[in-house]
C-alpha cells in the first residue's frame, strides 16, 4: 500500500514537473526570440528578372582578397521564406546557377570603368 502511494504521488510530481519545465521553455524561447529578432531589418523582396549580386558562402584558401560579392545574377524563381533561385547571366565566378536567401543578396551596382582610373 505504501508502495502505491509512493507510486502515484511520484507520477502526479512528474507530470507538474514537465509541466512546470515546458512553461519555462517557452518562456526562455520567447526571450531568445526577442533578443533574437531585436535588431534585425525585414528581407528585401525580389522579383523575377531583377539583377543582383550574391554573397560568396564557402571560404577557403586564396579567397581572402577574391570579392565577398559574386555576380551578375539574374533571379528566375521566387521561392517561399524569402529565398529565390538564381541565374548567372556575366562572366564572374560562381555557380551557373543557385539558390539563395534575401539574406545573402543585393541589388547588382555595375562597376563603372571610366571613374576607376581615377
């Protein structure tokens, strides 16, 4: 009989317990969150057929001086969560094609050669 009770306050103590510890997850994960998203900017949106540059994601060595932007890229699908599938269209480094996240992308800004002597 003392067994049986032992038995089933063990089993009401565990479950307030889990219940006590997945309160405190969810309040530990809501000020990760917070801190988390406190400074960061929404995603710029794209659309099909804009030009942009994308960031250059594998390191390795005699990549330190080599530009963190590879491009022209040319997007050519838009995907859910702000990614999109993207097209080489210049002669540059990189992949033909990829897929890649708002996150890692900007807008192409062609390099004027006349202003570059200067």
């Amino acid at each position: 009989m003392i067994d049986e009770e032992i038995e089933t306050t063990f089993v009401e103590d565990r479950g307030k317990l889990r219940e006590e510890a997945k309160k405190q997850i969810l309040v530990c994960q809501e000020e990760n969150r917070k801190t988390y998203n406190l400074r960061r900017r929404p995603a710029r949106k794209y659309s099909v057929n804009d030009v942009v540059a994308i960031k250059r994601t594998q390191q390795g060595p005699g990549l330190k001086l080599k530009p963190k932007y590879l491009g022209p890229y040319e997007i050519t699908r838009v995907k859910p969560k702000d990614t999109y599938e993207v097209v080489k269209i210049g002669k540059c480094d990189g992949p033909i094609s990829t897929t890649t996240c708002a996150e890692f992308m900007k807008p192409w800004a062609p390099i004027d050669d006349d202003t570059s002597h200067m």
